[in-house]
C-alpha cells in the first residue's frame, strides 16, 4: 500500500476544500491515486475528464494520448498497463459500448485499468447531453464470456474523488478491470469538496521468483498471480486465449477450468474489501430504497421527507453495484414491508433486488428514461403507495 499526499501529486495544496464538477474531481483523483497514463476519445458527457488529463498529466510526467476511436484508447491504456502504467480511460455510452472487446481481453489478461463512462441517454446516439442509468448491466455483462469486473457507482462530487481513487486501488491490488459509472448528472454538477491529506492506493503484486523461473499466471494462495512489467527483465506471454499459468494458449479443460474460476474466486473471497454500501436510517425501517448514482441524491431527499410525514424508511446506496451487495441487502430483509428501486432505465438493479429478496417480499420499480431525473417527490409518493398496497409489488414475475 502506498500512501501519496494529494499536495504531492497535483495542484491541490493538502486539506483544501474546493468547487468543482464531478468530471473535473474524477481527473483530480486519478492524478492524485497516480495515473500515469491516459488514452482517450472526447464524447459529451465526458470529455471534461480528457481536456483536463491532457492539461495536467504532462506537467507531471505522466502521458496523454489522444486515440483514432474509443477502441483504440482503451487498447493503449491495456496495453500501457501491462508495461506498468496506472492506465485509465474515459468515455460514455457508445464509445463504451466500442470498448467491450478489449475490456473482455483485459479481464482475460487480468490487466488493471480504469475505466470511467459518463452515463448517458440511449441506445445509440440517444441523448448525449442527458442523464441516464442504462449502462449498469452492460458494466457488468457487456463483454463476452464469463468474466469478473468490478463497477463503482458515486452520487455526488465528493464521493466521486473517493471512488475514483478506490478504483485505482481495487485494479491494481487483485489484477481487474474497475469500471466507474459516473451520469450527466454527476458529471456535471459543481459542488464542494474536501480534498484528503492522503490517499492510499495499493499496489499490484510483484514476483517473487526470479525471471527464469517466472511464470505469469501461476496459481497463489490469494490467487492474484504476481505481475512483472516488460522492461525489467522479466519474459512473458499475454493472450486473450484461454491459458495455462506460462501465459501460453491451452486447449486442456483442467487449465482452462482452474483459470476461469480462480479468476471468479479472487473477487468473491475478497468481497467485504471490494463491496461498500452507505445505509441511511435502515434500523427501524420498514421500507428500503435501493438507489445508486444520482438517483441517490432524490433518494436521500426523499428519506428526510418521508421521516418527517412519519414514514418510516431508509435507504441502503451501493457505491458498488458490481459485485453486487446480496449480503447488504439481505441483513435488512426480516424488517421490511417492501422495497423501492428507482433508477433511470426501464428495469435493470430492480432484477437483481428482487432476485436478493424473494417472491415474498414486494420489490417496485420507479423508472424514468426520457432524460429528465427523478425527483424525491416522485420516489416518496412510489414508496406510500408501496405501503397502501403493497400486495402489488410482490414478485411473482
């Protein structure tokens, strides 16, 4: 773990508080965990990440390279990463959407790099200066295969410095791609924050064995396999082939087993490190809302106006959407009447909720897709009519 004062790697003196949009605090903080390299696209909503990487990261002896497409961005940031950059890349829906491929190669790889999507209205073109939450299953599914990703999901400026950080922590330390879903919303909005002493961003681990006996994927009791950049000696393989622990494309369904699921497992055992959730008020709930993103902001407005008409509700907000938070979640069940899940997509976390919660339980969706946010006044009133009739919600479907 190496800990980096914020005044040592960026133009933020320590412990100031400052003004500014969540685009703008996602480039401060990954300068701040020490990215040193950044390939992009510019694409509205998130080019504000870009502009401001390619004015700071020079100064600071990192490189900023403006790619042909998104593909070949996140292709560069891969492959600076494996000659021992901290890579990130920055995009929003369909360039995110163009970038799945080499997502899927670097899960495969066990490559750590950052990618940060800007949520927008969809599909294709769709609204590029709205916000929207329809990214989040193809955050998790959008590449082919079965593959482990972790997806971090801020609400506010703040907590986008703070995640932005983490996700330089979280890629580094157990070998995965990080991808932050940031919206317009969050995006966008200026607000105050206060920049930490410190930040502690861990490091990915390094061999042990000496370069002629190194072998790349070699199983380890924690099993993150140790990683040597190029350049220092060390030989290896990479392929988005299925592979043996030299790095070398196998066909033997033993091998390919024990890749697979080692590379599931590293994220399961390791879930309480990677799952953070912010409970609001959920000791004497009765109902939950279940929000993410900006929605969590109407959210928590909704909860202090509920209390105050003497409803009782709380509200359970995942930073990380994926692994998904099923143990966070089911802590609560035995004291709930029901459970609200607005967010802006026809259906999607929803799915996943009610799959945590049963048949029994009520589980109802507050939607919104036409690029406007959901208010607290619309997500109060789907919570009392939850509690009218709650017999409505209930999971049959």
């Amino acid at each position: 773990m190496t800990k980096i004062p914020s005044s040592a790697k960026g133009r933020i003196r320590k412990g100031t508080r400052r003004f500014m949009a969540g685009n703008h605090a996602c480039a401060e903080a990954a300068l701040a965990a020490g990215c040193d390299f950044f390939a992009g696209y510019p694409i509205t909503p998130s080019s504000e990440i870009a502009e401001m990487m390619a004015l700071e990261l020079p100064k600071r002896g990192g490189t900023f390279i403006q790619m042909e497409d998104e593909i070949a961005s996140i292709g560069a940031a891969v492959g600076a990463s494996i000659s021992g950059a901290q890579s990130m890349t920055a995009t929003s829906g369909p360039g995110f959407s163009l970038k799945q491929e080499i997502l899927g190669y670097a899960c495969m790889t066990e490559t750590p790099v950052v990618v940060v999507n800007v949520m927008r209205g969809g599909p294709s073109t769709g609204l590029p200066t709205s916000p929207s939450q329809g990214d989040v299953m193809q955050a998790r599914w959008g590449t082919h295969g079965d593959h482990s990703v972790i997806v971090l999901a801020p609400s506010t400026v703040e907590e986008t410095y703070d995640e932005t950080v983490r996700a330089f922590d979280l890629t580094e330390r157990f070998r995965t791609p990080v991808v932050i879903l940031l919206d317009e919303i969050v995006g966008h909005t200026e607000e105050s924050l206060v920049i930490p002493d410190q930040v502690e961003v861990g490091t990915r681990p390094r061999p042990v064995a000496d370069p002629d006996h190194f072998r790349p994927f070699e199983p380890v009791e924690s099993d993150i396999p140790p990683m040597a950049p190029y350049g220092e000696g060390y030989r290896f393989h990479v392929t988005g082939l299925a592979h043996d622990p030299t790095g070398f494309p196998t066909g033997k369904p033993v091998e390919i087993t024990a890749s697979l699921e080692r590379m599931q497992r590293k994220l399961v055992r390791y879930e309480e490190t990677i799952v953070k959730v912010v409970a609001r008020q959920l000791d004497d709930a009765e109902y939950m809302i279940f929000a993410y993103g900006s929605t969590a902001r109407s959210a928590r407005a909704a909860v202090r106006m509920g209390r105050e008409k003497g409803l009782r509700v709380g509200m359970l907000q995942p930073l990380t959407i994926w692994p998904f938070p099923d143990r966070w979640i089911e802590k609560h069940l035995d004291h709930l009447h029901g459970i609200l899940v607005p967010e802006m997509n026809q259906g999607m976390l929803v799915r996943e909720v009610r799959r945590v919660a049963g048949r029994d339980l009520p589980v109802r969706h507050k939607g919104r897709v036409d690029g406007e946010p959901i208010t607290p006044q619309e997500i109060l009133l789907a919570v009392e009519n939850l509690e009218v009739d709650p017999s409505n919600g209930k999971n049959g479907r």
